[in-house]
C-alpha cells in the first residue's frame, strides 16, 4: 500500500487532499440519490449504502481498490467495516463530502 494509508481499527483510511491528488476513477459516494444531486466529488459514483450492502458483488470487483465516502465518515467507515470483512478492498474517505466541502 501506499504510504499515505493510514489504518485505525480494520480499516484503511484515506484524507480528501490525498484522495483528490490521486485522481481515482473508484470513488463511490454512500449517501441518498439526493444528497449526491446536490453535490459530490469529482468522478464519484453514487450507490446508496443500503443498496451497495445488498448487492456489492453488482458493484464492486474483488480485485479493485474502492474510495468510499458518506457526509461525514462515519457510515464509509461502517460500510468498508463490512465489505473488507467480506475480501473487497474499500478505503474509507476520513471526513467525507463535508471535509471537501469546506475546503474548496
């Protein structure tokens, strides 16, 4: 892994600065269809968290490192929790779409 990881618990965590300096094309944002309307990061993806729960193996590849982000991190955290038990490889985003928000 990169150096920029850091881990606290089971989960690899990622800063919005480092996430944007790398220009993914794997981001997924968790939250509502509506909050994702109203704004999101560049490249993401919206898959609501109670759909990407019931259907990871339509969304997600094994074999692909994911950047999962919420309003605030806190359910990227719990998502990545649990599909990282489960062999995906999700890196949750620390502070979420409010993080970036505020620093544009």
């Amino acid at each position: 892994m990169c150096s920029y990881y850091k881990t606290e618990g089971d989960n690899v965590n990622i800063t919005i600065s480092e996430l944007m300096a790398m220009n993914s094309k794997n981001i997924i944002d968790v939250r509502s269809n509506n909050e994702y309307n109203l704004g999101h990061l560049p490249n993401a993806k919206n898959i609501p968290s109670m759909k990407l729960l019931a259907n990871s193996e339509k969304y997600l590849n094994k074999k692909d490192t994911y950047y999962i982000y919420c309003q605030t991190g806190v359910t990227s955290d719990k998502i990545c929790q649990i599909l990282n038990k489960k062999g995906y490889k999700l890196v949750n985003v620390l502070g979420g779409y409010q993080t970036w928000n505020l620093g544009r």
